[in-house]
C-alpha cells in the first residue's frame, strides 16, 4: 500500500493543502470498496446529486451520489433501506468531511443478482445491443397486436381494458409464456419469436411489478437477443416505474408500467374520431370553397359565352363596317393618285420642248459669249505683252547687246566684286556676241564711293 507523502515537522501548510493531501492519500489507498449499512437522512438535490448517511449499530459515514450515477440506479432510495453500496473512500476538501462517493448501489440480499444484471448489461451495451440507431419506430396506427405475457397475470387485464378503451378495433393476439421461475427466460424468448411469425405490427411484453428475483427472467441474455432479432417493433412494459430490466434497454420503447404500454402503443379512439371529424369538417370547408369558385368562374365564362345566331350578328356588323372602311380606303386613294396624275401632267406640259423661244435664247447667249471672250482675249493680250516686256527686260543679253560683258572666274561663277580677284586670274568675258579669254594683270579695288 503506497504511504502518504511526506511532511517535514518545521513545514506550515494551509487547511486547502491539508485536506488536498487527506483526500489523495484516501482515495490512493482505498480501492472500490462494497460497504453495506442502513439509509438515513436522505436527500435528493434539485440538481440530481443525492445525498444520504450509511450507518450500523456504532457508526456512521456520509455518501453522495452524482446525478449520472442515480439517473442509472431504476428505483428510489428511501430512509431505512438496507443497501450494499460500491464506494470510493474520498474526502470533501471545503468543509473537511470524510465521504463515500457511491458508484453503484443495491438493496442488501441482492449482489449477486445485482452483478449478474451490471456485468450483463455492459456486455450487451458494448455489443450495441442497446445503440439508439438501432432502435425501430412504432407504428402509428397499428392493426394487430402481440402481447407475450402470462394468461393469469393481473397485468395483462389492465392492458386489455385499456386497449378496449382506446382502440376497440385493435386485434390483439395473446402469446402466452411463464414471467417467471426456472426457464421463463428461453419461453419468453420463444414467444417473442413465435410472435415475429405473425402479422402483428407491435409485440407488447407484460408483467407487473414485483422484486427482482421476480423480474429476473426479463433480465435473461436470450430475452434481449430475441428482442433485438424482432423485425416487429417491441414495447417493454414490465415492473413498476422504477423498475428496470435488460428487456427494457433491449426493447425499441420503454413503458413504465404495462398499462403505459398500452397507451404507447394504442391510438385514442376518441381523439382520433375527433380530429377526424376536424378533418372532415376542414374537407367540407374546402369543397364548399372550391366548388364556389369553380361556380364564380362558370358565371364568369357563361357571361362571355353568346349564343352562335348572336355571333354571327356581331361578325356581320364588323364585316359591313370592314367593307365600308375598304370603300372608303378605295376612294381615297383614287383620289391620291389622280391628284398625282394632274400634277404630274402639269410638270411634263411645262417641261415640253419650245424650239422658237429656245432658238431665240441661244443667239442670246451666243452673243454673250463672243462678247466675253472677246473682252478676256484682250485683256490676256495685255498682259502676255506686259509680261513679255518684264522678261526682256530682265533677259540678260539684252543688257550685253547694250555693251556690257560678264566675266566668269575661275571657279566658273559670275565676277562681282574685283576684289575676288588677284593678278593672274584667267577670266572670260561673253559678250552680246561672242566671248573671249583674258588674263587678270591689275586689281584696282573699289572706294567706298563707288
């Protein structure tokens, strides 16, 4: 067993770090422990927790149960009970107290049973026998009905009358079995089977309360096998409210008693006569609905809809008002296009040829012709003698005729200024008639004068 840890003589803790260390050293040393006592001072917590006392003849010791513990617990603990309760040994640090956290509990004489139930229940639970998704819904309004139950149970006559009560329509077909005592597990399992051979739509278990060696055969493997083989639905309705069996996590619904079964699985008569007759009435609102609209559009059509010889009538109407719009389109247009035709006579009597006037015209305009070219001959004479004068003027042999010379220099260009020139220089002079070839001897250059 591990030993606590250490604490020196000269170390100061705190009351938080006291009690921490009290509670891991407990809970550390002791294991699960099954402890058994009598209840007292019972409370359940609103918040689901219940708290009690386990005491003997010389002692006591509080316990606590959380809310996920008890939720799974299937009956209801009562000050006085004898109970052996599974237990962790802890310490509650705020207020320094010495408790029990209860994991499971069950009533004193009945652990064996008790294990049985838990270990089978976890084996069944991780085989998914108890999954949610496999689950199969009721039927809604079902026909035929199933009970597996005892002939003689005093269950059985609550489920009857109530059915009868809420759905006398119902066909029930009893399957009857042993609910308890030495093989009530494997005949109720046949009978459920036997009852999937049926055409019932729902198999209902029955059995009233009692202790748990009594409902021990609803608590049997082969019973939850057969319910998860059903392909019929199956409402389990065995024990009181706080009595739970492997049949019921088996089961696709749970009842809390068989009479609850029943009403699960059994539509009210009356309710359902009622909302038929809501039904029935909604249905009358509607034709009567429907059927005046339907009259409304009939008097609509029947207000559009005229007899043939009427028809007819307006037909000829329209036609005898079409043809005088015809007429009247005809004469206006003929009187568009002889309007046309005048004019258009009109412009050809005024465009025809008039050879006299058009003669007459011509010798005018003949005349006015050799009048202008005359005068414009003239006057480019004038001017192609003026010009002519202008160029000869500026003709320059012209100005040689008149005894001047142009000396070209040796570069070939026209000598304008001597001084451009030195003595030496081969020039020609071209004159009005003729040129010749001199040699520069003197260069006398020009005064500001000149």
């Amino acid at each position: 067993m591990p030993s606590a840890p250490p604490i020196t003589t000269n170390s100061i803790i705190s009351i938080t770090s006291l009690n921490r260390l009290v509670r891991e050293c407990l809970e550390s040393n002791f294991p699960l422990t099954w402890v058994g006592g009598e209840i007292s001072n019972l409370t359940y917590a609103a918040s689901g927790h219940v708290y009690f006392s386990l005491k003997d003849a010389s002692a006591q010791v509080r316990c606590v149960m959380w809310r996920n513990r008890a939720q799974l617990l299937g009956w209801r603990l009562e000050n006085g009970q004898k109970v052996e309760a599974r237990a962790l040994v802890s310490f509650y640090e705020p207020r320094g107290e010495f408790q029990l956290n209860i994991e499971a509990i069950r009533r004193a004489g009945q652990g064996d049973l008790f294990e049985r139930f838990l270990r089978l229940k976890t084996k069944l639970e991780s085989e998914g026998i108890f999954a949610p998704e496999n689950k199969r819904p009721l039927p809604n309004f079902p026909r035929h009905l199933a009970i597996v139950t005892s002939p003689q149970a005093a269950a059985l006559r609550d489920v009857l009358t109530t059915l009868h009560r809420r759905a006398p329509h119902l066909q029930i077909t009893i399957f009857p079995t042993p609910v308890q005592g030495e093989g009530a597990g494997e005949k109720i399992a046949a009978a459920v089977n036997a009852a999937n051979g049926s055409n019932c739509d729902a198999i209902i278990l029955c059995r009233g309360g009692g202790s748990i060696e009594d409902l021990w055969a609803f608590n049997e493997e082969c019973v939850a096998r057969a319910i998860r083989a059903s392909h019929i639905p199956v409402i389990c309705g065995v024990g009181h409210e706080t009595d739970f069996t492997i049949a019921d996590f088996a089961a696709d619904q749970r009842a809390a008693t068989p009479t609850a079964a029943a009403e699960l699985i059994s539509p009210d008569r009356d309710a359902l006569l009622g909302r038929l007759s809501e039904l029935q009435r909604q249905l009358a609102r509607r034709m009567e609905r429907s059927l005046a609209e339907r009259q409304q559009r009939i008097d609509w059509l029947a207000s559009r809809l005229l007899h043939p010889a009427e028809r007819l009538r307006q037909r000829g109407g329209e036609l005898q008002g079409l043809g005088q719009r015809l007429q009247r389109a005809l004469h206006q247009q003929n009187a568009t296009c002889l309007l046309q035709l005048n004019n258009a006579s009109r412009r050809l009597h005024t465009s025809r040829p008039q050879p006299d006037k058009q003669a007459n015209q011509l010798a005018h305009l003949h005349y006015r012709l050799q009048s202008q070219a005359s005068g414009q001959l003239s006057q480019q004479k004038a001017k192609l003698n003026s010009l002519a004068y202008g160029l000869k003027q500026l003709n320059p042999k012209a100005v040689l005729a008149r005894g001047y010379a142009l000396a070209i220099g040796p570069d070939g260009r026209a000598v304008r200024d001597a001084a451009t020139l030195i003595p030496g220089n081969a020039l020609k002079l071209s004159f009005a008639h003729g040129m010749a070839a001199v040699t520069v001897n003197q260069v006398v250059a020009a005064t500001k004068a000149d």
